[in-house]
C-alpha cells in the first residue's frame, strides 16, 4: 500500500480544522477533492479515519494515530523536495575540480578563491594533476573543471583563456648573469636547459622551443621533470637553468634567481576548461558565477 500526500495533507488540515470547509480554504481548493481524498485515503487503510456529523468532527483513535506519523511524514516530504530542488539549482553537491600545482600563484587563483569560498553548500574536492591528465579526465567525466596549461588540444571541450604572460629565465644565484636584470636567450645559449616534459604540457614545451629556435638555437636539455615546482628545485641545485611562469617571481627559492627574457621568449598560458556534455547543476553554477557559460570551444 502506497500512501499519497495529497490525501495526507487533506487529512492533517481537516484534523487540525476539525471542519471540512476551513481545511478547504486552507488547502486553497474545493471541498469536494478534500472529501474525496480522505474517503480513498480511509479506504486505503481500511479504516475509519473521522467521526462525521452536520455539526462536528471528530478524530476516532486510528485517526489520531495518523495524524502525528501524518505530520511527520509531510515534514519529511518538504525536506526531500527542498533537497532534490537544491541540487538541481547546484546549491547542493559536489564540484570536482583538477589544478596544476603553480596554479594557485598565477591570476587564477582568484578563480580557485571563488571556487573554494563562494559555493555554500557545495562540496569542492580539488586534485593536482598535469594538464594531459585534466583533458583526459574531463573527457572521461572524471572532473567537472580544470585549469590546464594552453595551448594544448582538448577535443570536445570547451576552453576559456585566464591568464597569458611572457616566461622568465629562472637561473641559479651562482649563474654569469644572476646579478643581471634580464637577458637575451642568445646569452644563454650554451647552458644546460630544464624542460618540463611534452607529455604533460605539450603546448608550454613547444613555445619554449619555438622561441629557442627564433633566437637561433637548439637548446640543450639535460634535464626533464612533471611539475613546474620540481624544475624550480632543479635549478636551486644548480641542476640548470629554465622557463618558469612570471607568477612564480612573487615566490621565493632559495638561490634561484628569475630573470626577464629580452626579445624571443615563450608565453605561458592558463584556461579554463569543461566539458559541455557535463549535466552537473554546480557546473552550471559554477560556469554562471565565473561568467563562462556561453564560451565557445
């Protein structure tokens, strides 16, 4: 046996009323559905729910029994309805999110910010993972969000551009040109180079060749690593020398020194990505609050 609501908030409202027209009216509907409602609703239990006369009515005792599970019940209901109505507008659930480790330094951090803090009700689960790794999860709908390196080929997703800023030359304090304020890649041609991998930035990798290769030279890589923060370690060992993001400057390394690169020099990007067959009510959100909603691929 199923139970309706309908036929239980005609009920409540007649036992709280104790008259059918007064429940009528506070139900906001014709007298008749409410009678009707609790005589189905009597035959449903196989009980006499309400003592009916011209004058009065009466709860018998299966009636009062009802009356309070019947509240409960309804209270339940509400609850259920607000919960389910929540989660469909995103003010409820959980945002999965992957991030690139020197993310946080660069002008997306304020996009991280209003993530983290401006989602009241929503469970934010943030995971550091390569920009390879964020393409590959939001098209497996692994992740709902990412903030990836660009250029970088991400089919079927759609791509917001954050942030884009010429690299600096991250060189060792001990290194000729240390005290220099900037430098041409041309004077540091010779220098051993630390890489981040293609694999996982393909579009930083190539930039990086490319504006070695405009300023005359093949670089010499001796030395290659996944995250940026590693390569930075690499050059306070005097591992090398390497191309860093400019927000890495505010940051301090011991014995690394961050130089401006004259002429040629490659451009780091950050974008936002997601997938647009993603159906999640707080990436709707999400993409509402950051603006990102109608942005093409």
């Amino acid at each position: 046996m199923s139970l309706d609501l309908n036929q239980l908030r005609c009920f409540v409202a007649v036992a709280e009323e104790l008259h059918f027209g007064r429940a009528a009216h506070r139900l906001n509907i014709s007298q008749p559905p409410v009678t009707q409602r609790i005589k189905r609703l009597e035959d449903a239990l196989g009980v006499q729910l309400l003592i009916r006369s011209k004058r009065n009515v009466l709860l018998t005792g299966a009636g009062s029994a009802l009356l309070e599970q019947a509240r409960e019940l309804l209270k339940q209901a509400d609850v259920i309805r607000s919960a389910v109505h929540a989660a469909q507008k995103g003010q409820t659930g959980t945002l999965r999110a992957g991030f690139f480790a020197t993310a946080v330094f660069s002008a997306a951090h304020q996009n991280l910010l209003r993530i983290v803090e401006d989602l009241p009700g929503v469970h934010v689960r943030l995971e550091e993972m390569n920009s390879i790794d964020q393409i590959k999860a939001l098209q497996l709908g692994q992740i709902d969000i990412g903030l990836a390196h660009t250029p970088i080929e991400h089919h079927g997703l759609h791509a917001q551009l954050l942030t884009r800023e010429p690299a600096l030359l991250a060189v060792h304090a001990s290194h000729a040109y240390a005290t220099q304020q900037s430098v041409t890649l041309q004077q540091v041609k010779a220098d051993r180079f630390i890489f981040p991998t293609r694999f996982t930035a393909p579009g930083l990798y190539d930039g990086i060749i490319a504006a070695c290769n405009t300023a005359g030279f093949s670089p010499l890589v001796k030395h290659q690593a996944r995250h940026m923060l590693t390569i930075v370690g690499m050059v306070s060992i005097n591992a090398g020398i390497a191309f860093v993001p400019k927000w890495l400057r505010t940051c301090v390394f011991p014995d690394v020194v961050f130089l401006e690169i004259q002429g040629s020099q490659p451009v780091i990007e950050i974008s936002i990505l997601w997938n647009p067959t993603n159906e999640s009510p707080v990436l709707a959100r999400v993409l509402r609050m950051l603006g990102y909603e109608t942005e093409g691929s």
